[in-house]
C-alpha cells in the first residue's frame, strides 16, 4: 500500500503533476560511516551532472542491514530526534552526508517520514516526487513506493524491493528524470529480511555537504 501524506492525510491513488525546469541533479549512490574526500562526476543522458560517493556509476550499491532496536525513549524524545534530523537534512546549503548517514540507517525510517509528513509545506514536491517514482515504477516494476513524505526543502521515501539488481537502474532512471536542481542520496537495505531502498531528496538544493 502506498501512503502519500497530503495535509497530514493519508490519499491513495495517482495524482499527476507536471514539474519542469532544467539544471544538475546529484546523487550519492552509497554512504559509508566516513564520507569520502573525493566525488567523481559523470555525465546523466539529459547532460545533467551527477555525483556517486564512493561508487563508480555501474558497480553494485552496497546494501546495510538495519537490526530492530529496543525502545528506551519517549516519543517525546524520538520526536525531537527526528525533528532534529530532519532540520539538518532540510539546510539550505544541501543533503548533509554525515545526518544523511543517521537517517537512512534508523531502525524506523517509517518514523522519520511520518515525522515529516507533519509539516504541509511540502505538498507540491510531495506531489511532483510521488509522480516520478510511480512512472520510474511502471518501468522498473520490481520495486514498488510504499511511504514518502516532502516538507518545503526535503522528500524522503521507502520502496519495496522485489529484485536487488533492479536498484540500479531504477536509481539511474530517477537521476535521468530530474531537470531542476536536486540532491539525492538512496541506500539499499534490509529490515527483518525484507529488502527496502530508501531515498533522501533535497529539492532547493543540488549540493552533498561533506561535514556539518
């Protein structure tokens, strides 16, 4: 089931939306506990730069395993954790790698989208995000979206994962789709044996900050 949050509601069907402006698009293919010192730069088939970290374009994205941990917190304190994150995730300056890192490694990555559907801001990139990644997903049918969320600066998405060696070039297929300027960063993983691609996506920005 696919949830897309639109005014702190949940609305499951297809909404269309045309989005257009033409720019670089970046995109971290892999997040290692260190962010590297150095980016290579390729070329996308729309002549729109993209960067993998560390990867070279075409070699296998590395997958992590998320463990379930146990619950110690608050809610209250969770909140304010991902509150928290996702303030730094939404800078103006890009997708920080090292918060980036923490995100797309929770245990519950659900809880941050569903944190950041709380926010309305985001309806419009929600919308035009929503509608890319079911296209890419007519094409690339072996993985399906299953939660995203936007605020005004940053979406964040999970999707089902039928075939690994689908990831690629459904990844390649989203870095192809943009023409506005974005940063991108998706980390294949696997919860419970369950195996889920995770993306960030900031849309006012098509910088990765090294350090925060």
């Amino acid at each position: 089931m696919l949830k897309v949050f639109l005014n702190g509601k949940l609305v499951m069907k297809k909404i269309t939306i045309v989005a257009c402006l033409a720019v670089a698009i970046f995109l971290a293919f892999f997040i290692p506990e260190q962010a590297p010192n150095d980016v290579s730069v390729h070329e996308s088939k729309n002549n729109a730069s993209t960067i993998s970290v560390p990867l070279k374009l075409g070699q296998k994205q590395a997958e992590i395993t998320v463990e379930p941990t146990l619950k110690r917190s608050t809610e209250t304190d969770d909140n304010k954790v991902l509150d928290n994150l996702i303030l730094t995730l939404s800078a103006p300056q890009g997708l920080a790698l090292d918060a980036a890192n923490r995100a797309l490694r929770q245990a519950d990555f659900n809880a941050l989208i569903d944190r950041l559907a709380n926010d309305n801001s985001g309806l419009e990139q929600t919308l035009a995000l929503t509608e890319t990644l079911l296209d890419i997903q007519t094409i690339h049918n072996e993985l399906a979206l299953t939660n995203i969320a936007c605020n005004r600066q940053l979406c964040a998405a999970t999707l089902a994962v039928r075939n690994t060696e689908s990831i690629m070039p459904f990844t390649r297929e989203l870095v192809d789709s943009f023409s506005q300027p974005v940063s991108v960063i998706s980390q294949p993983v696997v919860v419970n044996g369950v195996h889920k691609l995770r993306l960030l996506l900031n849309f006012r920005s098509a910088s990765l900050v090294v350090n925060e």
